[in-house]
C-alpha cells in the first residue's frame, strides 16, 4: 500500500461515507418500493443479502484501486477471525445474560413470552443472519474496517475510536437512524464500544460478533415481533445489555491483550 498523504486518506474517508450513506438510502428505498411496511422475516433476509453484496462490492473496488488487501482492515486467517468473532459473541452474551438474570431477580424487569420456545429459536436464528449481514458485517467492514485503518495510520488508536465514532454517528444520521433522543443517546455510544475491541483486540471480527449479538437481542424483544411484553426495557437495555458487556468486556480484551498500547499509530505499508 502507498505512503498516503493526509488529504489523500480524508479524501477517501469522505468518500466512504457518501457512498455508504447512498447504498442504505438506496436499501431503505427498495425495502419501502417492494416489500412496504409489514414486516417479514424472509423479505428482511433478502435486504440484508442485498445490503452486504453492495458494501463487499463497494470495499472490493476501492480496496483494488488502492492496491491492497482485506487483510488491512483487521483481518486474519479464517481461523483467527472465527475466534474473534466468538470472542465478542460471548463478550456480550455471558454478561448481558448475567445482568438480565439481575434485573429478574431484582424486579427492575418483567417479560412475558407469547410463542412456544421453538417457534421463538428458529426466529431468533432468522433474525440473528439478517442482523449480521443487515448491520453486523457491511458496518463494522467500513467503519470499523476500512475507515479505521485509515485514520490510524494519522491517528493514535484512542483518537481513532473517537473519530470513527463521529463518523458512524454522522452516517446514522444521514440515513436516518437518529430518530429518537434514545438513539441519539445510544449510537455514538454504541460506536465507541465497538471501536475499543476493534481497538484492543486488532479484529474486525470482535466488533462483528459484539454488534450482531446485542443488535439481535434488542430487536427480538421489540414490539415489531409480538413475542414478548418487557415491562422496564429501559433498565434492561441500560443495565444489562450495554453496561455491563461494555465494561466486562473491555476488562476481558485488556487482560487478554494486555501489551496493548493505546497511543500507536499503525502505519499503510
């Protein structure tokens, strides 16, 4: 890869980000067009296909233009990113399920289910696919991926983070995700997070599986299913499924990699 200049990594910095905000522009448009506001399972599987082969595509010109690899953008073996990806799975999994075993027990939340247990399985496994290739994988690719082996090369890892989170924020504006005070408060976080054991752990994959986790979660419990009634969502979402996987799992990566050094630019070459 070629010694880049600042203007030159900013100016495809820039250039990521509208071409992403257009190919999620362009989602929502054929998602509204042709499969309308119902929604179905298969029908979001089919977006979700379509959203990953546009950002792969897009990454695989740009990549080649550039003359580098995938490796670049905090990739390994097949066998490394698998681990990775499990690593950042169960970084969510094992302390979000501990924090909703709290607040049960505590009373902070109430859920009532309203399917059978294997109905509920196979749409988890569903929605767990199209999360991945919806969010999971064509975001973190590009945010977490190409734009933050970019900004490091100008950047030290904590400044980073920052930067690639203020992009992300900036996308789900543009594209529409910041609806709410909820989400205002909630995306930049979320990308910050993600950011950090992209950061920490140098994969991709531990962000990848970190994001499809929690992403799959919070949306089952959504009214848009009708499978459960969760009285304190707030305090669950809060408690449970960002602070404490945050907070652990940051712990368990800086153990894990404990010669981590937060200040290292990593250079293009």
């Amino acid at each position: 890869m070629k010694n880049y200049k600042m203007r030159d990594i900013l100016i495809r910095i820039v250039t990521m980000l509208i071409l992403g905000v257009i190919i999620w522009n362009f989602i929502a448009y054929l998602s509204d067009t042709f499969m309308g506001q119902e929604y179905s399972p298969f029908s979001h599987l089919i977006i979700a296909l379509i959203t990953t082969v546009l950002t792969v595509t897009l990454l695989q010109v740009v990549l080649k233009t550039d003359k580098t690899s995938w490796n670049q953008l905090g990739q390994s073996t097949f066998k490394k990113n698998i681990f990775s990806f499990l690593l950042g799975f169960f970084l969510w999994t094992i302390p979000a399920s501990i924090g909703l075993f709290i607040c049960l027990m505590l009373g902070w939340v109430e859920i009532q289910v309203h399917t059978d247990l294997n109905y509920l399985l196979l749409s988890i496994l569903i929605l767990f696919i199209t999360v991945f290739f919806i969010e999971a994988l064509p975001e973190e690719l590009i945010f977490r991926g190409y734009m933050y082996r970019y900004l490091n090369a100008l950047f030290p890892h904590w400044g980073t983070v920052i930067l690639q989170a203020l992009l992300f924020s900036l996308f789900a504006y543009f594209i529409g995700a910041m609806y709410s005070i909820e989400q205002l408060q909630f995306i930049p976080g979320f990308a910050i997070i993600l950011g950090v054991f992209r950061a920490i752990s140098g994969s991709l994959w531990t962000s990848i599986g970190f994001h499809v986790a929690i992403m799959t979660a919070t949306q089952i419990l959504g009214p848009i299913h009708g499978y459960f009634d969760v009285s304190g969502i707030f305090t669950l979402q809060l408690f449970a499924f960002i602070l404490l996987p945050s907070l652990i799992g940051a712990t368990v990566l800086s153990i894990v990699y404990s010669n981590y050094n937060w200040s290292k630019k990593v250079s293009l070459n």
